[in-house]
C-alpha cells in the first residue's frame, strides 16, 4: 500500500525526468522544482497502468458498443 502514498504524493515531470512534488491549480499540476506541467505517471507507468485497469474491468453486466466489433 506504500505505492499509493508514492503516487498521490508525487507526479512525473518530463523536464525533470522523475516523479517530483507538484503544485496543484484548477486545471494541471506543476512541478515545484521547474514549473512545468506534470503527469499522474510516466509514460511506461502510465501504459501499465492502463494495462492493470482493462484486466480489472468486469467484463459482462451491460452490453456495450462491442456488438458493432463483432457484428461484422
Ligand atoms: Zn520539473
């Protein structure tokens, strides 16, 4: 559980190139070290954090768009 303490405390900063204390406005997050824009994670953790949640979809309940896929 350390893990989401790490993420809710830190964003990544492409300019500094690591996760780095921000400062919150209305609409981003920036950097305290260089003021630019940061992200929730870096590029690689952003894809595996993509990957973690679509395996943690539940698949069935309500159908959706998917009929269109796989009427063809
Ligand atoms: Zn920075």
């Amino acid at each position: 559980m350390d893990q989401l303490d790490f993420y809710n405390d830190l964003k990544f900063c492409h300019h500094c190139d690591q996760y780095v204390r921000y400062l919150m406005s209305m609409e981003h997050s920036y950097c305290v070290a260089c003021g630019n824009k940061v992200r929730l994670f870096s590029e690689s953790d952003w894809s595996a954090f993509n990957e973690t949640m679509a395996n943690k979809r539940p698949k069935g309940g309500r159908p959706r768009k998917k009929n269109a896929a796989e009427s063809a």
